[in-house]
C-alpha cells in the first residue's frame, strides 16, 4: 500500500512540473508575441518576455512550495546540514558539547525533582493526607501519647480516619539464629486510611490491634522477595519477631513506601500492651490522617489544637503546654529537600541557559561568515523562505544531537549520583527509587530540546533579508561579524555575564553554607566513635535485672578490646530527632 502511494506521489508530482512547465511556456510566448505585435525584433520580443516573466528556476520552486511541503527537499535540506557540519568539525563538536552539557545538568536535577517533588506518593488522593504532631515548647513536631490518639480519634470532627504509627524494629528468628530487621508498627487501619491495598492476602482487619488479638504481619515486596522467595505460599506462616509468634497475612505493593519510617521490612500492628502505650505522658506515635471530602487543612487543625486544649485542662499533669499541630504528608515525606532541590533545578536552567546563549553567539558569528553563500544563493533563485528552511534545518540537526547527548549524558549523571548517596540516607528516601528516564522526565527533555532547537533555527534568520541579500554581493564575501555583535552579540554577552555572576555568587553562598554546616559545633567529639545495636528479647530478659547484668557484661567485654579506650551503654544516640519520651523508675534502699 505505501509502495502504490509513494508511485501516486511521484506520478502526480511529474504531472504538476509536466503542466507547470506548459503553462510557463505559454505565457512566454504570449508576452514575446504581443510584444513582436508592438513592433519589436524577434530577438528582442524574447528578451523582453523573459525579463517581464522572471526567473524561471524561482518560479518553479515558489509553485512548488504552493502546493506542500516536499519531502525531498527536506532530505536535501538535512544532506545539506550534515555537508555544513562535516566542513566545521570544530565548530560542531564545540557546540555540541557545550549544549549536551547544559541539558545534561537539567535533565539530571529534574529527574530528581520529579521523584521527589511532582511524582503522585503511592496512596489514594495523596493531598488528602497530613500527619498530626503534639506541639510543645521545645518544637512542633513531637510524637502523640497512645491515651491522647485514642480521644483525638473519638473527638475529632475534621478526619475520616485517624491512626497511628511508629518506626521500631524486631529480633527476628531464623534458622541461622536471630538478627535485627527494621520494622512498623500501626494501627489496624493504617493501610485503609492510605488507600494502599496488599497485592496478596489481606490487610489488617479492624481491632486486630487490640491487645488480646494474635499478632500478625504484613511484609513489603522487597522483604518478600528477598527473605521468602516471591512464594505464594508464604501467607499463614508463622515467625518469630522479639520472642512472639507473628502470622504473615499480606504483602504490599511494589510501589509502596512510607518514607517516615523506612527501611521497614515488616509492619506490624500496634499492641498497646506495654506501660509505655498505658500512660498518657509516654509519647511515641505520630498520627496520619485522611481529611473529609470538602475541609480544608485550617479547619482541620482548628479541631485538633481545640481538641488538645481540652486534653490540657482535662490531664494537666501530662498534657500541659502541648498544641495539636497538622502537616500535608506530602511536606513531611520531602519537605526537608524541597528547597535544595528548587534551588540545583534554578542553577541547572541558569547553567542551560548560558550554554544555549554560547550556542546561539556561535551560530551568529558562522551566519555572518556565511553572508556570500546566501547572497548566491538568493542570487540563483532561492526564495527567502527556502533560505530560512536550510538555517532552520541545521539548526534542529544541531540540537537534536545535541540533545541526544545531552539526555543520555543526564540519564546516567541520575544513576552516578544516586550512587554518591550514602546506604543509610538513600533509604530514607524510598521516592528516589526507580529514579530515571519516565514520561514525565522525557517530556521535560523534549520541552528544552524543542525551545533549543527553534533558538538555534531562528537565531541565523535574523540576518535574512532580501536587502542584505543583494548587500551580501556587492561586499564581495566580506565577513561583517563585527557590525552583528555592536547590534545583537553585545547583548548575548551581556546575558551570559549577568547569569554566570548570579551562579558564581549563589555557588559561593552554597558553599560558605556547607562550611559551617560542616564546622559547626555539636557539643561532642565524633572522632574514633563507633556504635554497636544490641537487641535481647525473651523470657530469659523479662526482668529489669537481667537487662541489667547483660549490659554490664556488653560493657566489660567491648571495653577489653583492643584499641578501645572507654565503652558506654544508651538507647538513644546523640544528636537524634529528640521528640520522643523516656521514662525513668528509681529504686531505693533503706539503710
């Protein structure tokens, strides 16, 4: 089918030259003959209808752009480019590179905005999301007592479901012996209020968290495969997690992460069953909750603090002094790298922007050195506007490769610095995962590659005129680059001066920031500093005392070592979040 139609093609173009020619020949001769008629000689009546008729060659190519776009003037256009590109090698690779650098730094930083900032998070309605904190005088993001979850569940107005979380980890044993894994504690409706649902088995039913209920679990994809195989059959197994038997009932989505208390492997529901989660001045639970259809975030946090004023008065001795607070989960999840991120994305613009400005400069200077080809050129017949086609054409050669290279540049420029990333901070991160080529960053890619390239097509045509057309043969091939630059190049540099000053002294306040952030002082020496996690579950460390005697043997025996100076015992490292809450019995004794 495409062959008949391509014969059609070339069939009823033969035609249309064919025809075309006829009728320019007839008018010739119709002008040679009226003009003989008038009294001329033969040969100055042909004279006369060929100067009144015109260029015949320009003729013909404006009837054909008459009657649409030819393909094989495009390919002779493209012939013509790779010819001009080829004859400049190193001008092509110059601008090449510079362009592919500039779009490279784009495309990488927005790959990372795009995970981070415009990518939807996993769950139904994200926007509808926000997490709730106690606020007290030392800052607003503090953990929620399980006492004040349960009445800020039953009293709210503004929520159509409220639960509860926490970040913790579990002794878990296997046939190689025990090992720490990380792990979530929830309550039972922590999934349903996300709108997240298990891709095998079932979620938490509701109550399931209640004390007297048997334990169950909910793995994660990446745990399921890892420890289990993939394998179907890994619902109703039991485990053992801190010494109890947990059933696995479900596993959740690929996508699915919950960046607040990664890495977790496991999520387990949230027994209250501790004298932690008894008394309502131990706080360690952060709220999430899903806003009714139609109330705003305002009005939702006007019903929490009115909820935490009751509290107060109501519980004075464990709940003075602390304000119901209210973030979009969203905020919580990367509000921390937002503005970093805002401000590598407005450097990377500035950065393409300086290279597209070099490009356009050099695209200038080569259009003014190319004065007497144009001249020609028109001379010959060429129309202006097949003369702008040609500088259109190369310029979109040159940026379409150098956006080709500039993407795949950026697409591997995410992978290497996702690498830098250290383990432990890349998995607080989960939205980072996958990060690399989607719609999305594509789209990006081609928007800046589509402004480039009619940047660099249009840049030429300003020069284009049929003035400077019959000006381009009388100066005989003289290059003129000197006049362009007082008019247009002057302000390119201008441009590219005043962008790179503002990326030299937003790099310099950048780095004078990570200075002292490095510098600064946290009231101890970290030098020569290692940390060890110890975890003891089971009957055997039921009583305080044995807990006791086995941290006294954990310090004795870390303190024997070689090359250790002094050894301590603590649950909680410095320079941590600081937001939950200890509790400390003192025993006395008689003499």
């Amino acid at each position: 089918m495409n062959l008949f139609r391509k014969l059609a093609l070339l069939l009823r173009r033969d035609r249309f030259h064919r025809e075309l020619d006829e009728e320019m020949t007839f008018h010739r001769a119709q002008a040679e003959e009226q003009f003989r008629a008038e009294g001329m000689t033969a040969r100055d009546a042909r004279r006369a209808a060929a100067r009144q008729f015109g260029n015949a060659a320009r003729l013909r190519e404006r009837s054909s752009e008459v009657i649409g776009f030819r393909v094989e003037t495009v390919a002779q256009d493209l012939r013509y480019a790779l010819r001009q590109l080829r004859r400049n090698p190193g001008f092509a690779v110059t601008a090449i590179v510079v362009l592919a650098l500039g779009i490279a730094a784009s495309v990488a930083i927005f790959g990372f905005v795009d995970a981070a900032l415009i990518k939807p998070l996993p769950y139904a309605n994200p926007t509808r999301l926000a997490m709730l904190f106690e606020s007290i005088p030392l800052g607003p993001r503090f953990h929620l007592s399980y006492p004040d979850y349960l009445d800020w569940k039953m009293r709210n107005k503004s929520f159509q479901s409220l639960e509860v979380f926490e970040g913790s980890g579990f002794i878990l044993k296997t046939p190689e012996g025990v090992e720490q894994v990380d792990a979530a504690r929830v309550s039972a409706g922590f999934f349903r209020t996300l709108g997240v649902v298990p891709i095998l088995g079932r979620d938490f039913y509701s109550g399931e968290d209640a004390p007297e209920k048997p334990r169950t679990i909910l793995l994660t994809y990446a745990a399921w495969h890892k420890r289990y195989g993939g394998r179907s059959d890994v619902l109703g197994q039991v485990i053992m997690l801190d010494g109890n038997p947990s059933t696995i009932i479900g596993v959740l989505p690929p996508n699915f992460h919950f960046a607040p208390v990664e890495p977790a492997e496991f999520w387990a529901t949230e027994h209250a069953d501790d004298d932690c989660e008894k008394n309502r001045g131990c706080h360690n639970l952060f709220g999430v909750a899903r806003l009714k259809d139609g109330l705003t975030s305002a009005a939702a946090l006007a019903d929490i603090k009115a909820i935490a004023e009751q509290l107060a008065k109501e519980y004075p001795d464990t709940n003075h002094d602390q304000v119901g607070f209210m973030l979009p989960l969203a905020e919580v999840i990367v509000g921390d790298i937002r503005p970093v991120l805002q401000v590598l994305l407005g450097g990377a613009c500035l950065l393409l922007l300086i290279a597209s400005v070099n490009v356009a400069s050099l695209l200038l200077v080569r259009s003014e050195s190319r004065r007497r080809e144009i001249a020609v050129r028109g001379a010959l017949g060429a129309s202006a506007g097949r003369l702008v086609r040609q500088f259109v054409t190369e310029g979109l050669l040159l940026a379409a490769v150098g956006c080709a290279v500039g993407v795949s540049a950026g697409v591997e420029t995410m992978r290497s610095l996702t690498k830098l990333v250290p383990s432990e901070i890349l998995a607080t991160m989960p939205y980072l995962q996958g990060l690399g080529l989607n719609f999305r960053v594509a789209a990006f890619a081609v928007c800046i590659c589509v402004i480039t390239g009619l940047l660099f097509a249009l840049t030429p045509t300003f020069r284009l005129s049929l003035t400077e057309v019959r000006q381009g043969l009388t100066e005989g091939g003289r290059s003129s680059a000197g006049t362009l630059w007082k008019r247009f190049g002057v302000n390119l540099v201008v441009i590219e001066i005043a962008t790179a000053m503002v990326l030299l002294v937003a790099a310099g306040l950048l780095g004078k920031s990570l200075y002292r952030l490095l510098h600064a002082s946290s009231g101890l020496e970290p030098d020569h500093l290692a940390t060890l996690q110890v975890g003891a579950v089971g009957q055997r460390y039921a009583k305080d005392s044995a807990v006791v005697g086995l941290e006294r043997q954990i310090l004795t025996k870390a303190g024997s070592l070689p090359g250790v100076r002094s050894a301590a015992i603590t649950n909680r490292l410095p320079l941590g979040d600081g937001d939950g809450t200890l509790n400390f019995s003192a025993s006395a004794r008689r003499r």
